[in-house]
C-alpha cells in the first residue's frame, strides 16, 4: 500500500491551470523528487499532498485512506505529514528544543523529551537544544526544521527546496546527510527541487514536471539514458543539437549515422548529444582531416573536467550556417591547443534523435 498517492490531480489559480492530470504513487521509505523548472507545478502539487491547497480536482490518499477527494478535506494537522519549507519556518521566540517538540503536545513530557533528544541526535544538534534560530547558521536552521519534521515519526515527509538557501559546498554536506536521515527514519519522502543534480542525488525516482503536466518518471537513470522526449534529454545539463532528416530509419551525424527505427522516412527530426557522448583523439598534424573530425575552438579546465569547444566544417546548422558549435566534456585534464585537429567517436547510448518540435 502507497504511503501517498495522487489521481489524477489538477489544479487552477484563475485562469492558469498549474497542476494537469497528474498521478503519482510513493512507497515507504521511498524518495521521489518532483523536479522541474519555475512555474511548472511542482510545489502546488506538493502542497496539494499537504492540505495547504484545497483539491480542486481528483484525489490524494495516504496510507490507502482518501484524505482529500470531491467529499473529503481532511486539513494539514490531520494528515500525519513532516513539512520542511524552503525557509525552515522555525518559531523565532522558541529555542531548538522547544521548535521540535512544537508537534508532540500528545505525549507526555518525559516522552517528549526524549523524542526531543532523539531527533536532534539524529540531525547532529543536540549540542544547540538551547539555542535560538537566529544564533544559528543556516545549515544548522535547516537540520532543526528537518528534526521537527522527523520527531512525530510521520509516515510521509515533505520537503519544498529544502536547500536552495545554501551555499553550494554546505547544500552538498547537508543534502548528504539529509538523505541518510531520510533513509533511516523509513518515511516515504516527496521532495520538490529544480536543480537536476539535486534530484539524481537524491530520488530513487524523479517525477519531471513541465506546464503543469508528469513528462517522465522513472530512476534517475532512467530519465538520464532513456528520455521520452527533446524536454527530458535537455532538462539534464547541457546538450548539442542539430537538425537532420530520418532515411532508412537513420540519420546523418558527422559522426556517423544513428538509428532512428520509430521514426518514418523523411521526418524532420532534432539530434541531441550530450558533451561527454563525444569521445576525442588527437590526429597527425599532416593531410587532410578525415571525416568525423573537429577543429578545437577553445578548451576549459572545470576541476573535475575538461570543457572544449569544437567546430566541425561543412554541415549545416539549420540555421543558414556551415559548421557545427559542437561541447565535449572529458573527465580529469584534457586541454587541447585552439585549431587542433580531433577525431570523434560518438558514443551513440548518449545520443538520442527525436521529432522535431514545431515552432508555435
């Protein structure tokens, strides 16, 4: 039995439809990121979960047991959910103890303290139980908020951009141990975040949103080596593209041909590749340049990896050009002089060919 499940769930602000027909489950102890970019629906359906938006439309079950559907709203208290906000949400006036036993009323006071104890143990802040919010750095605000969330012990966990406000190397350490956390407490857990490496970090499954709408869900690998769509391979970092035409179920890269079976003769169709599908070779400096060959533009140190631009000769961009501004990623240091000649082998498991979308 689903510790959440959403059917068919829409929802409107005015004229704007920001949820449309979305279905989703999450198992115990399961992490599911909702990822997307800004305005595509991800925290409304997050909050729809909650009870912090009234369903317009389908229905959300916990546990197997409807609380919200055309009969039912059963309010945020009720649902037996941990909320952790983008802003942490921690009561100013109360110190760390007091923030995380805000939701234990229930039980009594030696209980409560030691659920107190017990939770702060677990996010590394039993030594601050005294302090106050704003003595603390904003890692250490957010492993309050995460406590208070986790001392009820709920069945579902919630978490809006939970570390969108930090810096990038403190954002690594607390994700890190926010997903240890997580994965000890056994609650299922829907996260919402638009940052992609977060996401594959993260999710035992990432549920993609655009306009609204579910694109794919599936492991992160899934979505990273098997995309559905042009929307789905690009959301993932970088890509190239270029346009081609299908023939014999193939189509034309400077690379060499790729297969395109689903897809008829004729279709106008996009190439996506990603950077590190390209695999580089220096060639003899002497004779022509063979075919699959690429002149190097510029080369890049980006600490764990080599970025080179490259430009290949003779092909039309679709876009009235005659070359191709080409990205190859390579791991470690690799930096090739500007106008070196490189062979490139594509790794075609990286490199996908879909219907070219229509211009609207």
């Amino acid at each position: 039995m689903s510790a959440l499940t959403l059917e068919h769930v829409s929802h409107a602000f005015g004229s704007l439809q920001a949820v449309d027909d979305v279905s989703l489950a999450i198992e115990a102890g399961e992490l599911v990121c909702l990822l997307g970019p800004s305005g595509c629906g991800k925290t409304t359906v997050l909050r729809l979960a909650a009870g912090l938006e009234t369903l317009q439309q389908g229905r959300v079950l916990m546990g197997g047991r409807p609380v919200a559907d055309a009969s039912v709203q059963v309010p945020p208290e009720d649902r037996g959910v941990g909320l952790v906000f983008q802003d942490y949400a921690l009561f100013p006036h109360l110190s760390v103890e007091d923030n995380v036993a805000f939701g234990l009323r229930a039980l009594s006071g030696a209980a409560r303290r030691a659920r107190v104890e017990e939770a702060l143990e677990k996010v590394g802040m039993a030594g601050s139980a005294k302090a106050f919010p704003h003595t603390l750095s904003g890692g250490q605000q957010q492993r309050v908020a995460l406590a208070r969330a986790l001392a009820p012990a709920p069945r579902l966990m919630l978490l809006d951009e939970p570390f969108s406000g930090l810096d990038s190397q403190l954002r690594n350490q607390i994700r890190d141990e926010t997903l240890h956390v997580l994965k000890q407490s056994g609650a299922a857990t829907l996260m919402v975040t638009h940052d992609p490496e977060e996401a594959m970090f993260m999710a035992d499954r990432i549920a993609l949103m655009r306009q609204g709408r579910i694109a794919q869900v599936g492991r992160p690998s899934d979505l990273y080596f098997t995309p559905t769509d042009a929307f789905v391979a690009g959301f993932f970092g970088e890509i190239n593209r270029f346009d081609g035409v299908v023939a014999d179920e193939r189509v034309v890269t400077p690379f060499g041909d790729v297969d395109a079976p689903e897809l008829r003769d004729g279709a106008a169709v996009e190439i996506l590749i990603r950077p590190e599908a390209l695999r580089l070779q220096p060639l003899p400096p002497a004779g022509a340049p063979p075919p699959g060959s690429a002149r190097v533009l510029a080369s890049r140190m980006l600490g764990r990896s080599s970025l080179i631009h490259l430009s290949v000769d003779g092909v039309g961009d679709g876009a009235g050009g005659d070359h191709l501004h080409l990205h190859a990623r390579i791991p470690g240091r690799f930096l090739p002089a500007e106008n070196d000649r490189l062979a490139v082998h594509l790794d075609r498991s990286q490199t996908f060919v879909f219907p070219r979308a229509i211009a609207k």
